[in-house]
C-alpha cells in the first residue's frame, strides 16, 4: 500500500512539472551565472519604507565567491543584514561582504540573515515582483523577488 502512495505521489509530481508554465515559473524562482545560483528570492507585503530580502544562494564553482552588495530600482539603497535581539527588540543590523566557499550555500531566511532594502519607492503588495541584481566580486546574478503575504514566514 505505501508502495502505491508513493508512486502515485511522484507521479503526481511528475505531471505537474509537466504541466504548461511550470518551466516559466522554475525560471523565475532559480537564477544562475557562472557557478552561482539564487533560489526562490522573496520579501513580505508592506507598505513600510523598507524591507527584508530572503533566497538562498549556492556556489557551484570552485571558487570562493563573495556577495558585495545588492540594486533595486524599488529601494535607495540594500544592506546585507543579520538579525539580533537588542534591549530586548528584534533588530537587523548591518554586516560586511559576505565569502561563500565552494561547493556551499548561503541562507537568507527570517530571524537570521537577510538583504534589507532601504527607502522603497512605493508600497509592495502580494503577489506581484520585481527585479533586483546580486553584486559579487566575480560579477553581477539578476534575479526575481516574489512579494508573498505580509506575515509569510
């Protein structure tokens, strides 16, 4: 019986993935050049002046590689943050570059690191995107943010 629910299961899957748009839609969550990939970039709806950038980001090189940096035309600038707790409130505090070693992956994720976009230019609802463009030593990855519900965690 497990045997059938496992088979029906993968080929469920594998029917979706088949399914019209799916490759379209892999295409905006995976973002590669030369030996770097991002992964399913997003941020939370807001109508705030600023806001947090979550991916993942895989070296496929053999080469270290480091993240500078971030643009958007939505936002005046983009910091790489790390969270921490200070006087008690959860805070994201600015940190430098960040190395990525061979064969590794970087996770941008809540309550932990994340790409703060400062001074947006208007307010970002759910389930629209935009374009922003990861900065490393070794060149330039743009990719897509999606814009999920304003509590998505």
């Amino acid at each position: 019986m497990r045997h059938a629910f496992f088979t029906t299961a993968l080929f469920a899957a594998l029917v979706h993935m088949m399914a019209p748009g799916f490759a379209e839609d892999m295409h905006d969550h995976v973002s590669e050049t030369e030996g770097l990939r991002a992964i399913h970039a997003w941020t939370r709806a807001t109508t705030d002046d600023h806001a947090l950038v979550f991916l993942e980001i895989e070296n496929t090189s053999s080469e270290t590689t480091t993240l500078t940096g971030a643009e958007a035309d939505i936002a005046a600038s983009i910091e790489i943050t790390g969270f921490q707790m200070i006087d008690g409130k959860p805070v994201y505090v600015p940190l430098p570059a960040m190395p990525i070693q061979p064969g590794r992956e970087l996770h941008f994720e809540p309550e932990a690191l994340a790409l703060r976009l400062n001074d947006l230019t208007g307010p970002l609802t759910k389930g629209e995107e935009f374009g922003m463009e990861l900065e490393f030593d070794h060149g330039h990855l743009d990719i897509h943010v999606e814009i999920e519900d304003a509590h998505a965690t």
